[in-house]
C-alpha cells in the first residue's frame, strides 16, 4: 500500500519503520525532517509537506503530541486536508480526545474522506517491536481499508464504529494508568521513608492480587532513578487532561483523576517535564525526604 504519514515522535517513528518493512511504500512528513533520516536511508520517502505525504495514497497516518498539533497538520494549505480526495482513508493514532476526534472526524468527512480514531496503548519498545495495542474507531469499511497495515504494526486490536468512543476508550485505560503509577510511587516513598527496600516492596507487591507488569518495569527504574523519558510527564499530564475534559463532556465526575492530573503538573512545575511519567517516583522520594 501508499501510506502517507504524518508525525515522527516517539511513537511515530517506529510504527512508520514497521510499516516500510512489512512492504508498504511508505512518505513520511515530520516538523524536524532529520526524524526522517532513518526511515529515508532505508527506502521511505520524505515529503515537504503534510499535504504532500497526505496526496495520493491508499492510507494516510497521523500521530502527532496532542489535539492542537493534531489540527496543526490538518489545516492549511499545506496541510493534510488539503491532500485528501473523496475515499481516502485518515488514521489517526494520537491521543487527542474526544473533541478532537469528532472534530477531525467531521473535517476529514467534508473532504469526502473517511476517519479513523486508532489510539495506542504500549510503549515505544513496544512500538519497535510491533507489540502495541490499538482501538480504532471509525465506519467499518475504512477499518477494512486500513486492517493490513494496523495488523503489520500491532500484537491486538478493538474495533468501534465511533471515533469518539474509540478515543474515550483509550482516556479510560490511561486515567487507571495515571492512577495506578501515582498510587505506586507513593506507597514506594512511604516504605522508603520506613526504612523498606524498594525491591522488597515490589516483590512482595507482585506476590499479590495487585501486581502489575507496571509495577515490575517502573519500580526497578525508579530504584535505579532512571527516568529517560519513555513517556513524557507532560504527555502523561496532557492525558489525564483530556479525561477531564470527556468527563465534563460526559457528565461524570471523575475526583482520583483531578488528583492524578495535579500530581503530573506538579511534577512537571518542579523540573521534571523532561523525564518519564514515573519520575513522580522521585518527587514522592523527595517528599518523604529519600532523595
């Protein structure tokens, strides 16, 4: 297949590799065209704009930081919609929201084109290894359009019929994640501060009914203070944003997560925007006076 696409980040960049090396022919469009370099050195394409990465292909992917990069590539001149012809197929992977869903839904949908809201769950390791998890939204028979390439790219995949619903499902599994690492840092501060091993507190964690494949993973990096961003605190605050956001939408009170969202801009406002999620890991540490 054609694939156009759009947004070379920390997602981005492996899923478009994955998709060059299962055979697809694949035009790349990034802001920082050096992100490019590795996809191009091995037989991708560069193209100069969205518009033109988006222009005559079978499939056009976005995955882009947040809702208003999101509109960023769409609009303008230059930019994806611009490129769109009736029947082609847009889809997108960031999380953006439910609002920027429906509203990118309702764009694409005048240029004739047809929208899918597709979500990841996972890591960028599990990116590079095309283990990631999907929810993609969208009218079934641009899903069907788009399944060949999803499937080269991911270990599982839910279908809606909605694009909203699709990215509500994935504000849903982050608000537990959001929840679930802040919750996790605490208590390790807390067994700190009393003089607990870090190890031993996961050990025996993980010995419970609440272990965790991300307890494991984030407590042996937060002992080790490694926080290289795997996913950036301000995307983590950004996420539990937009569940806010669905929530007043939706009508529905959502208090753990007003919390969590807190937790995510405080650490960000005290110097970690540049680490991972889990460096709220070391705030909790320097809180409790374990530094």
């Amino acid at each position: 297949m054609r694939i156009g696409f759009i947004g070379l980040g920390t997602m981005g960049e492996p899923i478009a590799n994955n998709l060059r090396k299962a055979g697809h022919d694949v035009t790349v469009w990034n802001r920082t065209a050096a992100r490019a370099d590795h996809i191009v050195s091995k037989g991708g394409h560069l193209a100069r704009t969205a518009r033109e990465a988006a222009s005559g292909r079978d499939l056009v992917f976005l995955c882009v930081a947040d809702e208003k990069a999101l509109e960023a590539v769409l609009d303008g001149a230059d930019g994806v919609l611009a490129g769109l012809r009736e029947g082609d197929v847009v889809v997108d992977m960031t999380t953006g929201g439910m609002r920027a869903a429906r509203a990118a839904a309702e764009k694409v949908g005048r240029r004739g084109a047809r929208f899918v809201a597709c979500p990841i769950l996972g890591s960028r390791a599990a990116a590079e290894k095309a283990q990631i998890v999907l929810v993609a939204g969208g009218p079934s028979e641009a899903r069907e359009r788009a399944r060949p390439a999803l499937h080269a790219v991911s270990a599982r995949m839910f279908e809606l019929d909605d694009p909203a619903q699709a990215a509500l499902l994935k504000l849903c599994v982050n608000a537990i994640g959001g929840a679930m690492i802040n919750a996790f840092a605490e208590a390790l501060a807390l067994g700190a501060a009393g003089g607990l091993e870090t190890a031993r507190v996961v050990e025996v964690l993980q010995a419970s009914s609440f272990h965790s494949p991300l307890f494991l993973m984030k407590g042996d990096l937060i002992e080790k203070r490694d926080f290289e961003p795997r996913f950036a605190m301000p995307l983590a605050e950004k996420d539990q944003r937009l569940v806010q956001e669905a929530a007043g939408d939706l009508g529905a009170r959502v208090p753990v997560n007003e919390v969590v969202r807190r937790l995510f801009a405080t650490a960000c406002e005290t110097g970690r925007s540049g680490k991972d999620y889990s460096a709220v890991g070391e705030m909790f540490l320097e809180w409790a006076g374990r530094k």
